[in-house]
C-alpha cells in the first residue's frame, strides 16, 4: 500500500510540474508577443524556446481537436482542464484503493 501512495504522490508530482511549466510557457510567451522579451539571445527568449519544444506537442494534439475559435486559442486552457482531472482521478483512485485495502 506505501508503494501504491508513493506512485500516486510521484504521478500528482509530475502532473504540477507540467501545470507549472505551462504557465511559464503561457506568461513567457505573452512578453514574446507584445514585445518585452526581445533580445534573441537573452535568457528568458531561450527558455521560452525550450519550453515551446516540450509544451507545443502537448498543445498540438489539443489543436487537431478544438481549432482556434474566432482567433482564440484555447488548446493552454484545455489543457489545463485535462490535466487537473487527471491528477483529481489519480488522488480519488487512491484514495478508494487505501480505503479498500485497510
């Protein structure tokens, strides 16, 4: 059962840490488009860059299935909905499973 809530705690881990990322990805990326962060070779352009390889294949796959709506994008937003009830089913999960198992 420890083994079972160290996984659990592990997966909620790794699904905040992608939250996270994302909403450094979304903050960088508004800078990058109305224009504060411009010097290409500056810290904050690279880690949006970095952040752009590893969020937009996530992004993409909402896109193929909710198209921009009148030019708004709202792949980030989704994809925060997806992940939040995520990490709620992982927790409910082990939560029924701790109660079954005591």
């Amino acid at each position: 059962m420890l083994l079972l809530i160290i996984i659990a705690h592990l997966v909620v881990s790794v699904i905040n840490f992608i939250e996270h990322l994302m909403l450094v990805y979304i903050i960088l990326g508004w800078f990058v488009l109305f224009g504060a962060i411009k010097n290409r070779d500056g810290f904050f352009f690279k880690s949006y860059v970095f952040l752009l390889s590893k969020i937009e294949p996530l992004l993409a796959i909402i896109r193929r299935l909710i198209p921009p709506i009148m030019g708004l994008d709202f792949s980030a937003l989704v994809a925060f909905f997806l992940l939040h009830i995520s990490k709620s089913v992982v927790i409910a999960l082990t939560n029924c499973l701790i109660r079954l198992f005591q």
